[in-house]
C-alpha cells in the first residue's frame, strides 16, 4: 500500500499481515504515518495504490460505517451532551434495537470498563481517563471485528496510563478481537503487544514479538527507538566458528561478536550491546564456558536511582568510546561496600559475546 498526501510520499510499500484477535501494535516516532495507515484502515483516506483485507474482503471499496472496524482517537469525540449511559447506547439507539436490549447491552460494556459508578455523569464530570473508557466501551457495543486505538493514553498521565494499558489489555483477552494499538512509546509498545511493527519516515522497518524487536533489532534505528545501547563498529579479522567472529576497535581492541547474519573478512559492521547486559566489576571477571569480552574502563559518572544505578564510562579510559551500564539492587545496596565500583575508579567491563547484536553490516574492499 502507497500513499503521498500533495507529491510527498507519507507511506512506502506497506505490507501488513495482521491475525485474527491479535493485539497489534503501530510503535513508531511523531510524522512517522501511524494515524494516515490507521486512518486508511478505517476508511476516512483512500491509499494511491494497494488494497486492504479484512478476512477474505477487500474492504478499499467501503465507506467507513460499512467496515466491520471501530476507532478510538487521541482526543475524546465523546457528545458532550449526554451521559456516560446515552453515549455509549447511542450506537444501538440508532439501529433502533428494543429498549430492553439496549439497557442490557450498555450495563454489560460499562461493567467491562469499570464505569457503574458513573453511568449518569456528563463527560465533563469525567476524568480523562474515564473519558477514554467510555470511548472504548462506545466502540466495543457495535462489536467491530477490529479495534483501531489511535494513542489513547497519550493525554493521561504516567501513572493513569499505565492502569489504563493494564485494562486494555484485559479488555482485549476478555472481547477476544484484533486490536490495532497505535503508539510512539515504546514502554507502552513493549508491554502489551503481541506483536509490534516498528515505523519510521513512512516504512515498516520491522514486525517481531516485543522479546524479537528489544532483542533483535534489524537496524540501528529500531535499536535505539526500543531503548538504550552502546554502539561500536569495526572490522572483521577472522572466525572462531560458525557463530562467532573477532572484529578490530581502535579502542576496544579485539572483540568476539555473535553472527546473526552472515558475515565475510573484511566486513565494517556495527554492533549494539544493551546497557543492562553489561557487567562491571572491580576484579576481572572469572572464566565460564560462555565467550567473554573484557575491557578496561574509567567510570566518570554514577547515578544512582534506588532499584538501580546508571554508569558512564569512558571505555580503555578513552573519552571517545563512552558507554552506558545500568545495574539493578537485586540486593540491599550499600555504598560503603568495597565491591561497589563509584567515580572516578578503573574497573572491568564484561559482556557475553551472544549478548550483543549486529546492527549494520557494509562488504568490505574486495578482496
Ligand atoms: N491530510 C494531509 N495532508 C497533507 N499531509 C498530511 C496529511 N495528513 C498527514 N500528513 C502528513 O503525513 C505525515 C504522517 O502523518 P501522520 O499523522 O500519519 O503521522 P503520525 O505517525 O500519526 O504522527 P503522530 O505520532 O505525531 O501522531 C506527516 O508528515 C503529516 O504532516
Ligand atoms: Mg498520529
């Protein structure tokens, strides 16, 4: 599917497949096309080119109120007018069901959003997250095949937002449908989808179960949109086996990486290890079966935040080469204790070599 709004193309060549009852997730930066893809989905824009299936249908023909889809926007159109109870009987009201349906109907989805307290209020009587809720349970009664949430939480605050994604996610197991979640967190992304296709300028960069995007990006963009790395390239002087390879860093030295793609002598590639899977450490760290890389390093900054701590450090003490390290309390954490590594002090930095990943790999000069 394509599509340019005025010559400039917002959309490229995008190819969903998406499963009966999934909850799917959109995750991707502000401009990105989420809402314009959402939006084609429910009919309110047509693509250039393309088509759009749900099931066995093409739906592109169909005005929005013929497809079997709901939306629930950013900004709540809920009728300010009428109660939490008219707006959501509003749909069936219109379909002119008997009166007594209607009232069993609306009490079963104002139950299912937690609303029975405030079935008479206006919305201005309402918090913005029980806005939202009536939003949802309004879609929910015209029992659509698929729900499409355009950033529902983004006007909630940190706290509401997460509740609230806790009892979307238990609305979806309990209605049992698709649920087409936009969002640009990746938090919010990681923490309900079953599966997530990661956007950005236009194109899907990849589609993975939360574990396979965090742990498996396909590029350095997904790398460092679903949270924090360190970065280092070099080049590739020889194998250990079939998984693994060294690579040279001016400053790192030499490193062994794990080969999640094909890698030839010579090749410049990039690698991300995540700051929680680095160790540091004041002794060298002792011998396991797994491949170890050991670096010295200079911390220059600690930052501690209760559950855990941040660390710079300057790797090989060189200011060019700085990484992150963040490292959980499991434990009662005491400063005073002489294992604790604090500013200003060398220390060993360790990784396992199938921790990190390959996040660009450029053929090296023939060879
Ligand atoms: N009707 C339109 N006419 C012209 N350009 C448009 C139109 N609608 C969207 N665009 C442009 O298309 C691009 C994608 O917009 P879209 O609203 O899909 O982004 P988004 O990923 O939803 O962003 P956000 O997270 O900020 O909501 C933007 O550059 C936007 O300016
Ligand atoms: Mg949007």
């Amino acid at each position: 599917m394509n599509k340019s709004f005025d010559g400039v193309p917002v959309l490229n060549n995008i190819n969903l497949t998406i499963e009966d009852g999934e909850f799917f997730t959109i995750l991707g930066p502000s401009g990105c096309g989420k809402t314009t893809l959402l939006r084609m989905i429910a009919g309110f824009i047509a693509p250039d080119s393309g088509a759009i299936y749900l099931g066995s249908e093409n739906i592109l023909g169909l005005p929005p109120n013929k497809r079997n889809v709901n939306t629930i926007f950013q900004k709540y159109a809920l009728f300010p007018h009428l109660t939490v109870y008219e707006n959501i009987a509003f749909a069936l009201r219109i379909k002119k069901l008997p009166e007594k349906e209607i009232r069993d109907e609306v009490k079963k989805y104002i139950e299912l959003v937690g609303l029975s307290e405030h079935v008479h209020k206006k919305p201005n009587q309402l918090s913005g997250g029980q806005q939202q809720r009536v939003a949802i349970a309004r879609a929910l009664i015209n029992k659509p095949g698929v729900l499409l949430l355009d950033e529902p939480l983004s006007a909630l605050d940190a706290k509401l937002r997460q509740n609230l994604l806790i009892e979307i996610d238990n609305i979806h197991d309990e209605v049992g449908i698709t649920f087409i979640f936009i969002t640009h967190d990746q938090q919010e992304a990681l923490s309900i989808s079953d599966r997530i296709a990661v956007m950005n300028s236009g194109n899907i960069l990849q589609v993975g179960t939360p574990a396979e995007v965090y742990e498996a990006p396909s590029d350095s963009f997904v790398a460092d949109f679903l949270g924090e790395n360190n970065f280092f390239d070099g080049v590739i002087t020889s194998f250990v086996d079939e998984r693994f390879a060294r690579l040279q860093n001016p400053i790192l030295g030499e490193v062994v990486i794990e080969m999640d793609k094909a890698l030839s002598l010579g090749d410049h590639v990039r690698v991300s290890i995540r700051p929680e899977k680095l160790k540091l450490s004041k002794v060298q760290p002792p011998q396991t079966d797994k491949i170890l890389n050991v670096v010295k390093a200079f911390v220059h900054e600690v930052i501690y935040s209760g559950f855990q701590s941040k660390y710079f450090v300057w790797m090989e003490g060189d200011k060019n080469m700085p990484f992150k390290i963040f490292k959980q309390h499991a434990i009662y954490f005491d400063e005073e204790d002489e294992d604790v590594v604090w500013w200003d002090e060398e220390a060993y930095v360790y990784w396992d070599a199938d921790d990190g990943f390959l996040v660009e790999v450029n053929a090296g000069e023939a060879k």
